[in-house]
C-alpha cells in the first residue's frame, strides 16, 4: 500500500482487505499507526460512532508521530478549532454559524457565478484545441467560487490560489511550503477579519463577525480557521471531483456518449444520478479525516483501543459488492446509490450541496462545448496527487476540436 502503483488504482488491494482484513492495522507513510476500515457497513457505523473523536487531544500518539495527523501546518498556524478537528457541543455551534450558506437554496441562488466561472475558463483554452483540465479547469474553478462566498476581495484571489496550489502539491514543492502557505493564509484571514468587522458585507466572513458580534462567541481564531477549512475542504474536494469525474467518463465511453444524449436532449435525470454515481466509483476523498478512540470499542469484530487512530476508507466501503451491485462498473443511471463519499452522520460533508452544483455545471458545460473531448496522455503516464485523505490526478491533458469561445469576462 502507499506506491505509486497503489495510488494509480488502489482499488484491488481494498479489495483484498474487504474480504481478508476489513478493519486492518497498518503503518502509515507517516510512520502514524491507525486502523483501516473498508467494509460499508463497518464504514457507516463508524463514521456515526461517537466514541470515535475528531479532537487530535484524544490521540494516544507516540513521540515519533507527534504533529502528524490532520492537514500539515494547522498546528503551527493556530488553525485547528475547525469543524474537522471538534465535537459537540462546539461542533454543533460552529457548524450552525456556517451551514444556512450551504443550503440548497443558497447555493442553488449561486449557480449564475458558477456557470460564469465555468464558462470564462473554458473560454481561455476553447480556441487552443487543448488542455490540463486541472490546472486550467477543476483547479480554479472550485478556488474563485469558494473565494467568492467567503468574501475575499477579486484582487486577493490569485494569491489565494496560489496558497491552494502549494497545499495540494503534497510534497512535491519546496519544503515545508504547505506549512508556509498555511501560516500566509491565516494572516490573511485575520486580516481580512479586521477589515469586514469594520466594514461587512452580505459574505460568509461577515456573517461569521456578525455572529460573533450578537453572543455566538466566536472567537478570532475559531473564526480564522472556520474560513480556512471552509476554503481548504471547499476546493480540494471539488477540483478532484472534476477531475477524477472527467477521467471516469473519458476511460467509460459509453456512459459518456450515454450522458451526451441526455444533456443534448434536455434531460437532468441522468446528470443527477450520474453525479451520484462518479462520487461512488473513483470519489474525491479515499478516506475520510481521522477519527480517535476516545475508549475501548469494536468495530467489524476487531478491537480498537482507546486512543487508536481510526481512518475509513470511503473508496473502499464504496466500492463494497456487499452493498453495490457490480461496483467496479461505472453505471450513471444506478439508483440505489446510498454511497459514502461525502461522509456520513454529524460529519457529513457541508458543502456537498455547493461540490455538487459546481460538477453539475463543469461536467455538463464541458460536454456540451467540446463534445468530442479525448484523453492526450496514456492512462498509465498520469500521476496522482500523494497524500492521504485525498484521491485526485496531478494533471488531465485533453485535445479536442477548436471551438470559439463565448465573450469572455473577467473572474
């Protein structure tokens, strides 16, 4: 596990732990020793357990693994009061303060910017006959739109998608750039906190102050690293969504000249359930964030004791055959489609109504402006990105017919 070949399709190993080791100790890259469960119904259980913590306090972390859990540079940054690292109750009020921006009429009010975005980026490569979809595609996209709902200023954004960038490169930058780039964002955000306390706006950013403002309590640095995960989880998630959603339906033929159809003939149906159905197959997050025993437990028959550091692996229990019918098969029409990989109970993910407007409105534009879109590179030269949580290509080079361009407009 954790090769390069193993990134490329990890899947036959999960595979292989399903039905040999479904809730495995394993040693990770990090030298961190945590348990792995890859069963669905194990998974599901799991990520509901209150007895599995998300407060790092609770790791029983040897010397050697000290600091190496959870997204790097949080620690020095004063960054860890964020929804991924809390339990009730401060789980339950911050993420109160924050999910009426991610309800599905919020966002859906939204859609006109992220069809904007998407149509501006195309725009820049349409005439070129190629493209890295991510790098010129599913990397801004997510970035600008995220950026916009915060509150950060247009002539921020570029700085803030080069933080982004450097975070995702999971040491494939200089060293110690993630942490670098974690420590500038944090200044800018209290920055930027200052800033709208004095004069706020109709943004997240505000309306996080303005709680703060009438008795919710935020605190400055709760208020930072609200910003910070909302950002860091915001894009990450999505511009692998894109990605691994695209790959999918260019190494599936079928099933994309299927969804062509459907788009060309008006219909939703398909879209909707097919977006579903790429989160399920080959999803954006292969594990979920760490969870900690906070005392003796069982999981699948296998004692976890206190302390224990817990990972599931979504790309597993989604691709469980106990659960899904033929799930190495990519079917956008599939209905039964209770999958995990937005996670599940409290945790659940919340920006999935955004995640899923954004793919909504990349993969249908894309289809529809550059119908003859085609992989440019040997599936087995693409890289995917390293890194633990996340599941997502380095680069997707395309080729595709010339097309003109819409009238482009700034970001």
């Amino acid at each position: 596990m954790f090769t390069w070949e193993f990134a490329t399709d990890p899947y036959p190993a999960y595979g292989w732990l399903r039905e040999h080791a479904p809730v495995h100790r394993t040693t990770l890259p990090s030298g961190v020793e945590a348990w792995l469960v890859t069963r669905y119904a194990d998974a599901r259980q799991a990520l509901a357990d209150q007895r599995l913590s998300k407060n790092p306090a609770h790791h029983d972390e040897p010397a050697h693994a000290r600091g190496r859990t959870g997204i790097p540079g949080e620690r020095k940054a004063e960054l860890m009061t964020h929804l991924l690292n809390i339990d009730p109750p401060d789980h339950t009020r911050l993420r109160r303060l924050v999910a009426k921006a991610f309800t599905p009429r919020t966002v859906a009010e939204f859609a006109p910017r992220v069809q904007e975005l998407t149509d501006t980026l195309i725009d820049r490569f349409a005439a070129a006959g190629e493209a890295d979809l991510i790098h010129e595609f599913a990397f801004p996209l997510p970035i600008y739109a995220i950026c916009d709902l915060l509150g950060v200023p247009r002539e921020d954004q570029d700085d803030f998608r080069d933080w982004a960038g450097m975070m995702i490169r999971h040491g494939k930058g200089p060293r110690g750039g993630v942490a670098r780039s974690v420590k500038k964002m944090r200044g800018y955000l209290l920055e930027l906190i200052h800033r709208k306390r004095e004069n706020p706006g109709e943004d997240l950013i505000s309306g996080l102050i303005r709680a703060s403002d009438h008795g919710e309590h935020l605190t400055e640095n709760e208020a930072a690293a609200m910003a910070f995960i909302l950002l860091f989880a915001g894009f990450e998630t999505t511009v692998n969504l894109i990605g691994n959603g695209m790959y999918a339906l260019l190494r599936n033929p079928g099933q994309r000249e299927r969804l062509q159809r459907s788009l060309a003939a008006g219909e939703s149906e398909l879209l909707d359930t097919g977006i579903e159905e790429l989160l399920r197959y080959d999803g954006p997050v292969e594990m979920a964030t760490w969870r900690f025993a906070t005392r003796p437990l069982s999981i699948g028959g296998q004692d976890i004791a206190a302390g224990d550091p817990v990972l599931v692996v979504l790309a597993a229990a989604d691709r469980d055959p106990d659960r899904f019918p033929d799930p190495d098969t990519l079917d956008l029409g599939r209905r039964d489609n209770q999958h995990l990989g937005y996670g599940h109970g409290i945790h659940y993910c919340l920006g999935a109504p955004l995640a899923r407007l954004e793919a909504r409105t990349a993969l249908a534009t894309l289809l529809r402006r550059l119908p003859d879109l085609r992989l440019a590179a040997d599936p087995a030269d693409l890289r995917w990105r390293g890194g633990l949580i996340m599941r997502g290509l380095r680069t997707l080079p395309v080729a595709f017919t010339p097309a003109g361009t819409d009238d482009p407009s700034k970001l």
